[in-house]
C-alpha cells in the first residue's frame, strides 16, 4: 500500500481514484464494511482505493484538552488499512490553515483536479472548509456536474452494524477487553519504539520496556496483564499505562516488564496486548511501596495469563 504524506506529494499519477474520508480511529469492524465495500467499487471501476485522514485529527487541534483518546496511530491505521488490501492512504497534514481553506476549494482544487475522484463515500455529518461550511449535500451538489459519485458510509456499513469509535473507547474505559475486542476484530493493542527510561525498574528487579504515546491521549489507564511481540516471538508480561505519579512523572507512556526475559530492545518496535485489567493507576507514599505493588501485580499477571 502507498503512503502519500502531504498535499505536495500528490503528483500527476494519483489523479483517478475511489476514495473515503474519515478518522477510521481503530479500524475496526464497523470501518471495515465500508472499507471492503470501498474495495470492491475500486476494482468495478478499475481505479485505485484510496483513503484520506487527516494528522493531527482535528479535534486535537481546535480542542486538544477535550479530544477523544486515540484507539490507533498513524502506523497502525497503516498497517490495518494494508492488511485488508487498500491501494493508497493519504495522510494530509491538519492545522487552522488547512481548515480555514474554501470549501468549494477542498473539492475542486483537491478532489476533483489532484486526485480525480469518481466515487466517494463519507460519512453524512462530514463538514469541511472555513467554518464548516462543505457538508454531504456541497459534495453530492458538486458531484452532480464533476462526474463523481456520493455515498454515505452508512448505505455502506451492515445493516446490523452498530459500532463505533466511541463505543470501543467506553469499553476499553471499563476494562472491558472482550467488548472491545469483539468491536475491533482483534485484540487492542498499542505498538510503539522502545526508548530509554530511567531505569528505575532495573533497580527493584523489573526492568521495563518503555513506549512513548506522545501526542496521543491512550484509551486506557492503569495496570494490565499482556502479551508482548518481538519480532513474531510473543511473551507474557505486566504493563502500566500512565504518568507514573509515585516518580512525579509528566509524560503520558506505556512501560511493560516482560516476564523470563533478558534481551536488549532499545529501538526496537514492539506490540502490546491487553488482556486483563488489574487496577487503576494511584501514586504511593514511597517507592518502596510501589516496589511492593508491583511484585503482586506482577504474581497476578502470570495467574490470570497462564490460567487462559
């Protein structure tokens, strides 16, 4: 699958297209029927599929404070949107610059003369432009004289199909795995680089392997038992997904200690799977006390993941 990051890396070849606009956050089975359906147009019309979202998402940057926690990044909407054969994703850079363009604008400057889109399906409460003033009615009105067609993500969702982002990120609040994964289609799972901590792990016995989120709010928060993949390999282990209060820390990450392991990891890309819940994240009186809490979330971890 191509990536085309940015408006001035569409170039001459990528005018002809089926296309969807959206978040897709998660990619999850709700996403997927439109997207299979997507597909299928694409090959009917013998054009490539391609899919436009837009980073940051723009809610995180007209209201980062109030801006849903995100089920997926980049990477991993790259990866999802690959797997179930998507042409081309197109990841268009959103700042006030961008959402203060003309409406009339966004469609024919981009839709219609850079990538010549022939179908296109949103979703029928997409608003774009200065103001917000393009809406499904503006596409399917330009459509009509621009030979392209208009559908709403809903005509092409399952008919039963009532999933959404929201609904994932209320579950996986609630450590609701099952519900959460039986919405995605997968298990949730956050992938990342390993980078350098403070290392204070290593000084009471539980090293740790820490991923930046960076930007991104995490759907969850606390202690958690997970599996962990290496390079295809997958081994057991205990995760915590915070601030870290007790060592008065700022940044949002994810440190998992991996269980019987000893391999060095800086750099590397890993996944982690969540499985089960084992508490909230709270900040103790001292390290000591943290060092204790740990041991025992670390014995639990083992029982509930051995005992699957």
């Amino acid at each position: 699958m191509e990536l085309i990051r940015g408006l001035h890396n569409i170039r001459e070849k990528h005018k002809g297209c089926v296309l969807t606009i959206g978040k897709f956050d998660g990619v999850h089975l709700g996403h997927r029927a439109v997207l299979t359906n997507l597909i299928s147009q694409a090959k009917k019309l013998g054009l490539p599929s391609t899919v436009m979202v837009f980073e940051p998402q723009p809610e995180e940057v007209f209201t980062p404070k109030h801006a849903p926690a995100r089920l997926s990044r980049l990477r991993d909407k790259y990866e999802q949107l690959k797997s179930l054969g998507v042409d081309r994703l197109l990841c268009i850079k959103f700042d006030k610059q961008f959402a203060s363009s003309d409406a009339h604008d966004f469609i024919n400057d981009l839709l219609v003369d850079k990538l010549g889109v022939k179908f296109l399906v949103v979703g029928d409460d997409f608003r774009f432009g200065k103001g917000r003033q393009g809406d499904f009615s503006m596409l399917q009105e330009h459509g009509r004289y621009c030979d392209y067609q208009v559908v709403s993500t809903q005509s092409f969702r399952h008919l039963d199909c009532r999933i959404s982002s929201t609904e994932i990120r209320d579950a996986l609040a609630c450590g609701d795995f099952q519900k959460a994964n039986d919405m995605l289609g997968r298990t949730f799972s956050i992938a990342g680089k390993v980078v350098h901590g403070e290392k204070k792990g290593r000084t009471i016995g539980f090293p740790t392997a820490n991923v930046l989120l960076k930007r991104c709010i995490a759907p969850i928060n606390g202690v958690f038992a997970v599996n962990v993949l290496i390079e295809n390999q997958v081994y057991k282990g205990v995760a915590n997904v915070g601030k870290r209060p007790t060592l008065n820390g700022e940044r949002s990450q994810l440190e998992v200690h991996i269980f019987d392991f000893n391999q060095q990891v800086y750099g590397n890309m890993i996944r982690v799977e969540f499985n089960h819940k084992l508490r909230d994240e709270i900040k103790f009186d001292s390290f000591e006390l943290l060092k204790q809490q740990i041991q025992l979330d670390a014995q639990q971890a083992k029982q509930l993941l051995c005992a699957q």
